[in-house]
C-alpha cells in the first residue's frame, strides 16, 4: 500500500513512523504511476522557487552595482567640476583683440571688437592641460535632420565628459539652396564663430570692459559701433555760427574732456607682479565686482612687463 505524506507531498511505501493526520494511506486502488503527475508538479515548483531566488539574488546585485556605478560618477564629476573650478581661478579676462569691419544692407558701417578663438586658446590651454582636462569640438551630423549639423563642444577630465551642443545649418543646406563656395564659405564662418562663443560659454570666459568708466563693472559683450556720414550742414562744434568759440566756451570744452577721461586706478598686488604669471594671479585674486575698476591698470603692467622682459 502506498502512503503521501500530506504536508511534504511525499509519496512512500510505507507508513510513516508516526501515524497522524499528516500521514494517510492512500486510497484503495491508487497507485504509485497515479501519482506521478504530483510528484512532477512538486519537482517543476521547486526548480520555479530556486528560479526565482536566483533571479532576486541578481536583482540586488544589479542594485548593488548601479549604486556603485552612481557613486563612481557623482566622484568623477565632482573631481571635474573641481579641476575646472582651479582652471578658471587662473584665467584672465580676455583681450579684445579682434576688430571686425562691415558693411549692412541699408549701408551702414559697423565695427565689432571681441576677444579672438587665438586668445581664447592662449588664456585658458595651460591652465587646463595642466590639471588634464582637455576640450574637444567637433562638427557632426544631426540624427535626425539632414540639413543641420552639430557643433560639440566637450570639456573631458579622466573618463568624464560634459558636451553642450548647437545646431548649425549643414553643408547639405546650402547645396539643396543652389549653394557655390560663397556658401560653403559660410558655413565654415559660422562653425568658427559658434565654436568660439560656445567655448566661451562653456568655460565661462569673459571679456575685458570696452569702457572702465561704465558703472555696473564689466562689459562682457561685443563692442558695436555704428557710424554714419554726418550732413553736410551738420556742423562739428556747438558753435553754429561760423566764428571762432571765445574763450569762455574753450575753457568749457576742455573741463568735458577732462571729466570725460577715466582715472587709471593702480592696485599693490597688480604693481608688484613682476611677471605676466604673477600679475595674471593678482587681477584673478580681486574680487569680480571690482576687477573692471583695474582693468586699464592691468593693461599697463602687461605692457609695462613685456618692455621689461624685451629689454
């Protein structure tokens, strides 16, 4: 006679050594090939239970790994930010050293001056190689639209990378417009100029004030001048008449002229630096809101150094 341990499903010749509830004889007439299909069930249940505790086990452990993976990067880009943050402590305001001339449409002549990608390069290449971040920016296509590309600028710092990107007509635009080399001209214009400004940005670089006496500290935008022919009727002084301005009016022009000119402030740690590593250090360690005020000083020490170091 056959027995199934009701609590274990376990089928056996005989009866337990203790007979209870948990133990019955099986029923007259069953036998041990009726029951097969219970033991199989019982078998595939126990390979489903040890599944799925190998599947939880892997769970934790993706769990385990994605915090570890986490902690890895906020360490990565906080020792960036960290590298970055020394880098931009040596930089100096850029020198406007580029001046544009054009001509618009309605005739009128305008003059930019911004800082060059030249001097941009120079200011910012030492202080970042040296601390190992390094910057990249290329120009590739967008997944998605044909007639934009991308210009990517990507600051890298030991596996970590930050990229910010802009749009930019692509070369296949100007073709499907009936593009010639003016055109392909362009495009090379505009990835040059996006890739400075967004250098610029991504560093956060700014730019000498075009003007120390303007209230409100530095200037950081282009300078744009725009000019005209005056009249021919349009007469240069205030003196309207035709006749040489007395005496009185002279001495007035001259007192303008003298209130009109900025007052160059010097400042001790910019006077002592005797090298253009030394005075750069100085004008960083003054505080943003009063550097503007230095600026003029800054450029004579800068020439005062150079004619030094000539000599």
């Amino acid at each position: 006679m056959a027995y199934i341990d009701h609590e274990t499903g376990e089928v056996m010749d005989e009866a337990p050594a203790q007979q209870g509830s948990a133990a019955r004889p099986a029923q007259t007439g069953q036998s041990p090939e009726s029951l097969a299909p219970i033991q199989t069930l019982l078998m595939r249940n126990e390979r489903l239970q040890e599944r799925n505790d190998k599947v939880m086990d892997e769970n934790d452990q993706l769990r385990r790994e994605l915090r570890r993976m986490r902690s890895l990067y906020d360490d990565a880009k906080a020792a960036f930010h960290k590298k970055l943050a020394e880098a931009q402590a040596d930089f100096k305001p850029l020198e406007r050293d580029n001046s544009v001339e054009f001509t618009t449409r309605k005739g009128d002549a305008f003059r930019a001056s911004t800082a060059s990608m030249d001097e941009a390069f120079t200011t910012t290449q030492a202080a970042l190689t040296s601390r190992g971040i390094t910057v990249r920016q290329p120009v590739i296509d967008h997944p998605q639209d044909k007639l934009l590309s991308i210009v990517r600028t990507i600051l890298a710092y030991e596996g970590y990378e930050e990229h910010y990107d802009i749009s930019i007509p692509s070369p296949y635009s100007y073709s499907q417009r009936g593009g010639d080399g003016g055109d392909l001209k362009n495009f090379g214009a505009n990835v040059s100029l996006i890739r400075k400004y967004a250098l610029f940005a991504a560093l956060g670089l700014v730019q000498e004030a075009k003007d120390d006496s303007k209230k409100g500290g530095r200037d950081n935008r282009p300078s744009f001048n725009k000019s005209r022919s005056a009249p021919a009727s349009h007469q240069p002084s205030g003196n309207h008449s035709g006749t040489a301005p007395t005496q009185t009016q002279a001495q007035g022009a001259a007192s303008g002229h003298q209130q009109g000119k900025a007052e160059i402030l010097e400042h001790p740690e910019l006077k002592a630096a005797t090298s253009m590593q030394e005075l750069a250090t100085a004008m960083n360690s003054i505080p943003k809101e009063e550097r503007a005020r230095y600026t003029s000083y800054f450029r004579q020490r800068q020439a005062e150094i150079r004619n030094q170091v000539a000599a």
